[in-house]
C-alpha cells in the first residue's frame, strides 16, 4: 500500500463494479485518484463497500491501458497510432463501405453495461440513426435479459420491484441463483444484519454459497438443486402453495387476471408438478421443499432475490416468470419486505436496458413496432427508424459466420471472453470487415478489431448509473479522460463521420433528452441528482419523488399475469462420454472477466479459477487437490487446477471465467433461453479428466 500522504480534493461517484451501486468519494491529488472511501450519503451502500469498489481506482492509471486511437486494414498487421479523426473517419468510410455492398442492415452495435445511461443512449441512437438499422444489443443480453423480458411479461415493468432498503423489513428470504457474499458484497451486509435479526433464510442453489456458512445465521435451509432444474423447483414450491391452501386469495382475486390464473392454477396442481414427482428431477427431498414451500407462504414478509443462476438457462425466462408467480402467488409484491429482486450483476445493466439498448426496444422498454413511440423519435432525431426488431448479438455473431453481418461497433465489452463458445465468436468476429472496439484496454475482442478507439473509466467522464433498485446516481470526472475523450464523445465523433450530427456539450444535455423521451425518466435531470443525490425511476408527474417499491396499488401492466412454466429439460444432456454438469460462478475480489480487478491491487488478484469437483468424483477419477484437470465439452476443452470439496454435489463441477487462460467460455455452449437468446452459462454437459498430479 502507497502512502500518497493528504488528498487535494475530493469527488463523489458511483462503483463502476457491480449493481448495488455504491457511492464513494473519490480522493485526488495532482492527477491521480489515491484513495476511494466509501461515501456515508450513499443511499445504496451507506458508507460501506467492498475490496473491489475501494481498489477500483487502480486500473484507472494501469499501464495497459491503450490511450491513443488506432486503425488497421487487417486482423493480421500491426496497429498504427492515428488521430481520432483519422480513426473515425477510417471507421465511417469502413461502414459505409460495408452498407454500400452488403445492404444497410448488415452492420450494427453493441452497448455496454459498464459504461453510463448517456453513453448507451447515444450507441442505440446512433445504430438507429445513422446506420438505419436496429441491430443494437447490450452485454444484458448475455446476463439478465429473461428477467427483463419475464417481468414485463408478468408484473409489467422490466425491473426488479424493491428498495435495497426492503430487506430490513423481510421475514424470510429466498435466495435463488445468487450468491450475494462474492457478487453483491455490500447487499450482502445488510441482508446478513437481517437474517442475524432472526429472518429466515431459504437457499435454492446447486452449489453451498457462504451466506449458508456464516455462524451468526443460524438455520438456513439450503435446497441443493440440479442445474438446470430451476422451473421443475419453483412449479413445486407453488403446488405446494396452492394444494395446501396457502395462497393469498384476496390478492390474487383484487389484483391479478382472473382467466390465467385459473388456467394457470389447473396447470400448477397436476400431479406432475408436486415436489414428490419433481424430486427426481430436482433432487430436493419432497418434505425439504415443502417445508420451504409452507415458511415463504406463511411469512409476513417473504421476498426472493436472484442472480445469474435464474437467467443463464435455456429457461431463463420462464424461471423469471415462476418467481414472479411465486410472488403474486402469497401476495408478497407491493409492499416493504417483499418483491421480486434482481440482483443485477452489472452496475448498469438495469440502466443500459433502460435506454432502448435491445434491438426490439426503444428506450423506456418501448417496442419499436409502436408507431407512436417511434414518431416521436423519429420526430427527435430527424430520421426514420425501422419498425422491425433488429438482431441479437447471438444473431449477429451467426450472422457473421455465415457472412451476411460484416460491421460492429462494440463499446466496453469483451465479447470474446465473455460470450459463451469461444470458438464460434471468434470465427464470427474473424468474419468481420469492420470491428471497431472502444475500449480501456486491448482486450481479447481488439485482437479481431481494425479499428480501436480509447476509452475512458468511470473516473475520466460524467453521467450516470441506474443500480439493481433503479437507482439512477451520478458518476462524476474525476480526471481527464486519459484517450483524449469520454466515451460519449467518441461516438459522437464516430457519428458525424458518418454524417449523422449529435449536438451535446454535455451528458446532462443526453439526459434532458431522455427525460424528455421517456416517460419513466421524465422526473429526472442533473440539477435534481444533485440536489437529492439519487433518484429511483418510474420518477414523473405521477412519482414525482421516484419509486422505491413498484406496484404498490396496481401491477404496472394493470392486473398480474400468471403465466404458464412448463419445465422443459435443457438440450444440455449428461451421458456416459459427459458425464458431469459444469456450472459456473464468481469470487469476491473478481469481477467479470476481470479486466479491470486484475488490473488493481487486490490482494486476491492473483488468485485463478479453479474447478470444483466433490470429493467422491474426485476419488473415483484418482484426483486430488491441485492436480491439472482437463474439462471437455461438447464446444471445447480447457485445462484447469482442481479444488475437492463438498460445496458442490455428487455429478456437478463448478468454475469461475475471471483469467482469459482459463477458458471456460471454450467450453460453454450455444444453448440459451428460448425467448431472449441469454446463454445457458450454468449448465454444460462435461467430462473430467486428470491430466497432471499436483
Ligand atoms: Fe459496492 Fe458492488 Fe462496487 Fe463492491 S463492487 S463497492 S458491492 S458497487
């Protein structure tokens, strides 16, 4: 630890980590940020934070990082250091090039959930204005898209419904696919001070997450289920509500569609979806799940979170819906204590959803078929938008490969490492005729780009965050972007190169114009963030204060929708040639593909992902702690360090994706969520086998 001895000043932002969104002050002197301290005025952290959020500022002045522009003809010469205009205009003349030959669809955009609302706003507005087309997707696609498209479907609104604040007032607690101690450190504090207050705690997860290791939580139940099997879990928790005369009545009758629950309701008490039918497909002890099922229907409060290990399935989606059944189910949606909670992997995946980051979607969850929103857009931006959704990244990438998609500007993301088949993005991105990457560091993406614009990190621009809670806080500059620009001017430099003129001084003038677009943000302007610090959208004439909890008097869509989840089993099959599941997680001091922790000085930095493997697995195949394990799937094989333990169970192996040498993403498949294409991350068919002792 460097002693840079008394701060010069100070300046309040938001963690660019994950999505609980802490505030910190960021301590300058000369140029350099030295310190970050978690900001007590924080009204999602409260003066806490965790090892990641106080280094964060490390990779900011790290040496790779790449702060001049730069272009190439092809994927195979070196890179050439050029102005930005030079840059842009390469890329431009590239594009146009590209539109000219293959016809103006076959090129489009990626947004990234690591840079600000603004900044999306302007790559999903350039995509549709000055490209013409809708082929803009954002990094949500591969994470939390099902709970976009689940709630809406369900409740109405594509967000999750509580305040971080709720969670004092829960009875019990559901946790499902999450593992709050590593993913959503601070969340975890305060969820912990509740369970140590006496709330009880409900665990559904393949693998034993550390909130069930505390000693100071005593009792939680942990429903150790197959992956996979999530829709098979909740359909039983809900038969058991219903058989045993357990739900809300007088809810379900005041405040949600009649018809579809009834329909609904003849589905969920077949036989077939009974914890003792669903016990072979789960693995859960009948009795264990109706247990659980009995204390969330009696609690007074009873509220769920969940993570990626509800989205990253091929039932992704319906398993969103379950939840939101769950919830509507035993009333425990509009109030303190309750909800249905997200818990957002990103810091702003909540917010480039928001912006009309989705190739269907305007901003403000508007589909782009809806003649009236588009008019106004149209209206506003002076272009004709399309009215047909564009295509998903998975789309492009298949695009790619089969050769009709042959342009991408892709902001902040490293699709290369973080999408799932490595080897089939990459002969996508081979393909390409035109990658621009804007990043903050030569990432694995830019090996495939010919043209590279430097980005800034949260400490080189303003804008603005939205958390897990839609809680929409500033990021303010710290320091002068380092690549010359803050990534909203770059795109706006790309887009008059193009010819589509962008006229901002400012990302409070991008603000205004969302508000001014967007029903949901209409309430929300730079004065107002910082006179109150934070707002919580739906803020308008109508919640002119913001909205800690949603659907309060009325589902957002009118009356909840019981929709049908009928368990499907993933395509992703064990056999004799595979037969374990390989599911996947995250560490505390690591965050993604870890670009940016280890680029800081966490301790833990240095630590590698490793695979899980239960002690009987382990003794069968003759592997013990440390050895070099080759995992090989369907897709691909990878090589890594083997860890026995019996936090996983018998069948199942588990492994983090935070080193770009450890390849799990080699070995994830292509299988994902039948409505919104988010990869089955968590289930993957695999063999084992020891290739080095220790
Ligand atoms: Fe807070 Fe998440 Fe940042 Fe940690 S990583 S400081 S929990 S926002």
């Amino acid at each position: 630890v460097v002693d840079h001895g008394q701060p010069e000043n100070s300046v309040v932002t938001t963690c660019a980590y994950c999505g609980v969104g802490c505030a910190f002050k960021a301590e300058v002197k000369g140029d350099q940020v030295v310190r970050m301290v978690p900001y007590k005025g924080g009204e999602a952290n409260r003066g806490h934070s965790c090892v990641k959020g106080r280094f964060a500022f490390g990779y900011a002045n790290h040496k790779d990082r790449v702060t001049e522009p730069m272009i190439r003809n092809s994927i195979d010469e070196p890179w050439q250091q050029v102005s930005w205009d030079e840059a842009v205009n390469f890329a431009a003349k590239r594009i146009k090039d590209i539109q000219q030959q293959y016809g103006q669809d076959s090129v489009g955009g990626i947004t990234s959930s690591r840079c600000t609302n603004e900044e999306t706003y302007l790559v999903q507005k350039l995509v549709r204005a000055a490209f013409g087309n809708n082929n803009v997707d954002t990094c949500a696609r591969v994470c939390h898209s099902p709970t976009g498209y689940g709630l809406k479907t369900t409740l109405g609104e594509s967000a999750g419904t509580q305040t971080f604040d709720s969670v004092e007032k829960a009875d019990v607690v559901m946790v499902i696919g999450a593992n709050p101690t590593d993913a959503h450190p601070v969340f975890a504090s305060r969820l912990k001070k509740r369970l140590r207050e006496g709330a009880q705690l409900i665990v559904a997860d393949p693998r034993r997450i550390d909130l069930l290791n505390s000693p100071h939580i005593p009792g939680g139940q942990h429903l150790m289920l197959m992956p996979g099997t999530n829709v098979a879990f909740i359909n039983s928790m809900a038969h058991v509500i219903v058989t045993e005369g357990l739900a809300a009545d007088d809810f379900i009758a005041e405040r949600c569609e009649e018809p579809a629950f009834q329909q609904w309701k003849s589905f969920i008490t077949e036989q077939r979806n009974s914890p003792e039918a669903m016990a072979s497909v789960t693995g859960i002890d009948a009795e264990t799940l109706r247990a659980a099922a009995r204390d969330y229907a009696n609690a007074e409060n009873g509220a769920i979170y969940y993570g990626l290990g509800v989205t990253e399935h091929s039932q992704g989606s319906t398993m969103v819906m379950g939840i939101a059944n769950l919830a509507m189910l035993t009333g425990n949606v509009g109030r303190e204590g309750v909800g249905v909670n997200p818990l957002r992997g990103q810091n702003n995946v909540q917010g480039s959803c928001d912006m009309g980051s989705f190739p269907h979607e305007l901003p403000g969850y508007r589909h782009v078929a809806d003649a009236t929103v588009r008019h106004q857009f149209e209206q506003a931006w002076g272009v004709t938008i399309q009215d047909e959704p564009g295509l998903r990244i998975p789309n492009m990438l298949d695009s790619a490969v089969a050769g009709t998609y042959k342009g991408l500007y892709c902001q902040g993301e490293d699709i290369a490492q973080s999408d799932p088949n490595t080897h089939h993005v990459e002969a996508a991105l081979r393909n390409l005729e035109c990658l621009i990457v804007q990043d903050i560091f030569l990432n694995e993406t830019a090996k495939f780009a010919h043209v590279f614009l430097p980005g800034a990190s949260f400490l080189e621009k303003d804008g603005t965050f939205t958390n897990a809670e839609r809680r929409i806080s500033p990021v303010r500059k710290v320091m002068a972007p380092l690549g010359g620009k803050a990534d909203w001017e770059g795109t706006i430099a790309l887009s008059k190169a193009l010819g589509y003129d962008m006229d901002y001084q400012h990302p409070s003038e991008i603000m205004d114009e969302i508000a001014a677009l967007t029903p949901t943000f209409s309430g929300v302007s730079y004065q107002r963030l910082e006179e109150e610090g934070s707002l919580q959208w739906p803020c308008n004439d109508e919640t002119p204060n913001g909205t800690p909890i949603m659907h309060t008097d009325q589902f957002v869509r009118g009356k909840g929708f019981f929709a049908i989840t009928e368990y499907v089993a993933t395509d992703e099959k064990v056999n004799k040639r595979f037969p374990f599941i390989l599911t996947t997680g995250r560490i505390l001091s690591q965050y993604n593909v870890g670009a940016q922790t280890r680029r800081t000085a966490n301790v833990d930095w240095h630590e590698k992902d490793r695979l899980e493997i239960h002690p009987h697995d382990a003794e069968d195949r003759g592997i013990t702690e440390g050895d070099t394990v080759e995992v090989k799937s369907r897709a691909g094989q990878t090589v890594l360090t083997a860890t026995i333990t019996d936090r996983v169970q018998p069948g199942v192996v588990y492994t983090t994706f935070h080193h770009p040498e450890s390849g799990a993403n080699v070995v994830t498949t292509d299988n994902s969520d039948w409505a919104t294409n988010c990869p089955e991350y968590k289930v993957t068919a695999v063999q084992i086998s020891k290739v080095a002792e220790v």
